[in-house]
C-alpha cells in the first residue's frame, strides 16, 4: 500500500459520506455528541439490535446550545478554556467584545458554575499605587492554576494602567542592565530612585513608579530593601 496516497472521499451513490479523518466539521459534532452524552446512566436497544445511548438528562443541553449558537459567547468560552483566568478588561481587549456584552457573558457562565470569582487575586493588586481603584474581579475555571491567575492579573494591570506598563519596562531595564551585569540579587528603594530618575523620570511620576519597579524586581527575584 502506497503510504502517500490520498485520502479519497467516501461516497455511497452521489452520497458523500463525511470522514472523521479528513472532515473538520463532522468532528466538531462528534466532539458535541460526546458532550451531550458524556456520563449517560442508561442505554437501549434500538430495532437492529444495537445499543443506543439515551442522553444523560444532568446535561443542560439549553447551556449547551446557548454558548455554541452565540459565536461571541463561544469565544468568551474558549479565552477560559485557553487561558484559565480574566477580566472583563482583558475580554473587552482581547475579543473585541463591548463591555455590556462581556458583563452579560461573564454572569452567565458565573450563574452555571462554569467559572467564579477567584479569592487568589487580592495580594497581587496591592500595588502601592494610587491609580488601581477598585479591585476588578478576576474570574478563572475550576482547573485554572495560580500561574493563570497571576496571568491575568499582570495582563489586567497592562491594559488598565498605562504607568505600570512604563514602570514595567524601567524595571526590566534595571534589571538587565544595572543589577545581572553586577550579579546583584538585592538592591535598595534608594538606588532604584536613583536610577529612575536617570530615565527623566519626573518628581510627579516618581512615587507610583517607583511602587511599580519595586513590586516587579521582586517577582522577578530581587531583595529591594525599604
């Protein structure tokens, strides 16, 4: 058997019959039907004698038909499934979706148990800073891990805080060019000052910045000491 040779459609008459192999939409509903059916409890015979799956009546299947008939919907729930974790920030970002759209989705999926508000967010917007305001929620799958989370929430700060995204940069900055050429693994809030405003850094800038850099030379390892 030649081991290039194509696939060819399998027909009966003029009756294409869709193959599992080469069919991208026939294993999309494959996909579904073992969805629907996923932990059936019963089965019957049908008239050739065959088994037959009744389909398991714990499955919603209004759920199940609302997210894949709202291709916006379908998105929002494939970001979770991808990512784990979000804001409505990063949806409305990321999707392209408007904000009342996102708030709708996400207290759908909140009011089915798909995804909750995560209690692992809190320390990590304790920024310092006088720009976050109100903690957003963060809202994450039952298999989202803490490294999801954390995720999300260094994306949120990005999109929402256009200072910590500069702050982010100083920071990387520092750290590749000041403290790794010198092998340092700690450093003050006084040199990091110091070296901020070499950036051109104003005095205005200087406090929520300075927060900032501290904050992220300590994710990445560094001891900077008050």
């Amino acid at each position: 058997m030649d081991s290039n040779r194509i696939l060819e459609p399998k027909t009966n008459g003029n009756e294409l019959i869709p193959d599992s192999r080469t069919n991208s939409l026939y294993s999309i509903v494959k996909e579904i039907e073992l969805i629907l059916y996923l932990g059936t409890i019963n089965s019957t015979t049908d008239k050739n004698g065959g088994v037959e799956l009744v389909p398991n009546p714990r499955i919603n299947y209004k759920i199940v038909s609302t997210i894949l008939d709202n291709y916006d919907f379908n998105q929002v729930m494939i970001y979770f499934i991808n990512f784990g974790a979000a804001t409505s920030a990063i949806l409305m970002s990321k999707l392209g979706l408007p904000r009342t759209s996102v708030f709708n989705y996400i207290s759908q999926l909140g009011q089915w148990g798909i995804i909750s508000p995560t209690k692992k967010a809190r320390s990590g917007f304790s920024t310092g800073n006088r720009e976050s305001g109100r903690i957003p929620d963060i809202w994450q799958t039952p298999e989202a891990t803490t490294d999801q989370v954390f995720e999300a929430i260094q994306l949120h700060k990005r999109l929402k805080f256009p200072k910590y995204n500069f702050a982010e940069t100083l920071a990387q900055s520092i750290l590749n060019d000041y403290l790794l050429p010198r092998h340092r693994e700690e450093t003050t809030m006084k040199d990091i000052k110091e070296l901020i405003e070499k950036k051109g850094v104003s005095k205005a800038e200087m406090y929520d910045l300075t927060n900032f850099v501290c904050k992220y030379l300590g994710e990445a390892g560094i001891k900077v000491w008050r």
